[in-house]
C-alpha cells in the first residue's frame, strides 16, 4: 500500500519563485528553539480518517465500450494534471474511452460541463465539486440517465453524509494531513505560535483544511494567531497574503499555507522581508515543493500521492459500470507522508 493522501489544492504555478530557490539557504525556519520549554504532547492519529481503506480494487467484467467523462477542477495545476492522468491511464487499460473537461475554479463551468457529459451520454463522470449543491440538478440527471458519478472531497470530512445518489467518496485526507503538520511543527518547536493562509474562494475542501490545521495544532498545544486567506488563487494572491499576516502578527514562528505553491510564495515573500526563523509548511508534494524542501525555503510538506487518488476514482467508476449493484466503501482515502530535510531523501511514490 502507498503511503499518500488527500489534497487537491488550487493555485496557478509559481514558476518565477521555484526558480529562485536555487542555491538559496536555509534562513526561514529553524527547528533548535522550543517556546514552551516542555515536550509536545504525543498523539496517535484518530481522527475521522483513521482506518478507512485505501483502494477500491481493480474492476472486472467491463463491457466492451465504455465512456468516462472527467472534470479537472483546475488542469493548470501540475497535482491535478496527475490525479486525471491517473484516471485516464486506468480508464484506457481497461479499454474505455477518455474525455476530460477543465472546470478552470468555476462553479459555473463545472456545473456546465456535468450537463455536457450527461447530454454525451457518457458511463460515468468524475468530478471534485466546487459547490455539491450547485450540482444537485446535475447529480439527479445523472443518476435517471444512469449514468454514475463518482466525487471526490464531497463530502470533504469523512463523519459527514455522502451526497444524495452518489454511491461512494474519495477522501483527499486533509484532516490526516493537518495532524502532520501540527505533529511535526510541534515536536521542533513546542508551544510555539502559528498563522494559517486559507484561500476566499467557495472551495469546502480548503475551508474544511483551514478549520482542521487549527484544531490540530491547537491540540498538539501550538497557539494560534490567526488566519489570512489569499484573495486570489495565485502566487500575487499568496504574496499578499503573506504581507498582511507578518504584520498583523509580526511574532509567528509557523506559517501553514494550504498548499505548495502558496507556501513557496510565502516563503520567498518572508526572505524578502528580512525575516528570519519562520517556519514555511505546505501541502501538496510538487516536484517545486520537494526542492524547496531541499534547498531551505520550506521547512516541510505533505507529500500527495494524486496518482492513487486518479486510479481509485476511476475504479470506482468502472466497477460500477461493471456491475451497478455493486456495494463500494462510503469513503476511500490514503495517508500522507510529511516531509522535511531529514527525509527528503524518501520522497516520491
């Protein structure tokens, strides 16, 4: 079994700041100084995630033509493009046919291409939705055409409900994901103060993460400043966000952003500010991530493995197609690996 998790997260890439991080050193965290002078509490992870399975199982018995419609939520994001590669490599071994649409961060395109799928008449469509309730009409088209939908994050906490007429859920992990953070912030620094960057846009998932960081590092005794949510969904966006939070909280020590290009734009915004001894920890598991990891510009990040969560969606799917009767897991997830430079080494799946 994989060790992954959870995630997708939404930002365009931070190709300029990635650059930068060559050859820089290690100057926005350090792990030697505890603030509270006492050991972190030890905790063993039993959260809403624990103990649920990680894979669905390959599919049998497929027809001979099968279509599977799936939605990226936003395909410029290099984890995304993963998680529907994924799907679309496993669709195509099992002899089915492949259509994918970019939802671009839109509740109203995501809404728009459910509708085109279901008019195309496609098997099965694959969707992480922005807004659940938007899509309901969708859903209920959907599952009168017989056509199957398989989510992903929705709901995006595995002690919620699924949605209405959707068979099964694909859990990214972000509860399992915030207690590693807080884990390994906490065992470096104990007692020591922390800040989140969220995102204003209507995504549950990051509202959901956001909330979670909080009460896990709450839990692990770290004390909470605040939290600034980034305007915009890019490195700009996460810049300024940034800004803000250092001066409304000049004494943090941890800034958790909600995924890796955020994190990488707060850590370059931090080292040009001159300050020193901030923690940068991320979400996601990039190749840009993993470098600045490497280099010193973050101090750590939970590494993803979105090409599992790719291939369970599409499982789930054809297994359904296969037998529509079939009786699937409320939800699926994988757990995550943190990562900082003691175990760089060890990253990738």
């Amino acid at each position: 079994m994989k060790n992954t998790a959870r995630g997708a997260v939404l930002i365009t890439a931070l190709a300029l700041a990635a650059a930068s991080l060559a050859g820089c050193s290690t100057d926005t965290a350090s792990t030697s100084s505890s603030s509270s002078g006492s050991a972190a509490p030890s905790l063993t992870y039993d959260g809403v995630e624990a103990g649920l399975p990680t894979t669905y199982g390959a599919p049998t018995g497929l027809p001979a033509n099968f279509t599977v419609g799936y939605q990226n939520i936003y395909s410029a994001i290099p984890s995304l493009q993963a998680g529907e590669a994924a799907s679309k490599a496993e669709v195509e071994k099992m002899g089915g046919t492949f259509i994918s649409k970019d939802d671009q961060l839109d509740v109203t395109t995501q809404v728009n291409n459910c509708n085109t799928f279901i008019a195309q008449h496609v098997n099965a469509i694959l969707i992480y939705p922005l807004d659940p309730s938007s899509l309901t009409p969708c859903f209920t088209e959907a599952a009168a055409a017989g056509i199957i939908v398989i989510p992903q994050n929705a709901p995006v906490a595995a002690d919620q409900s699924l949605i209405a007429g959707l068979p099964t859920d694909i859990i990214q992990g972000f509860d399992y994901d915030a207690f590693l953070r807080a884990q390994a912030v906490a065992k470096a620094d104990p007692g020591s103060s922390y800040a989140v960057i969220g995102l204003a846009a209507p995504v549950a998932g990051l509202t959901y993460f956001a909330k979670q960081q909080q009460y896990w590092a709450n839990k692990f005794g770290l004390t909470f400043l605040g939290e600034i949510d980034a305007q915009t969904d890019n490195a700009a966006g996460a810049a300024t966000a940034t800004t803000s939070l250092l001066a409304k909280f000049p004494t943090v020590k941890t800034i958790f952003a909600y995924n890796d290009n955020t994190g990488l734009a707060a850590a370059s915004t931090v080292r040009g500010s001159g300050q020193t001894g901030i923690r940068i920890v991320a979400s996601d598991g990039q190749p840009d991530a993993i470098a600045g990891v490497k280099s010193g510009l973050l101090w750590g990040v939970t590494e993803v493995d979105f090409t599992t969560i790719g291939t369970n969606q599409a499982d789930a799917a054809m297994t359904l197609i296969a037998n529509p009767k079939a009786t699937l897991p409320k939800f699926v997830t994988t757990p995550a690996k943190f990562i900082t430079t003691d175990n760089v080494g060890s990253a990738g799946f």
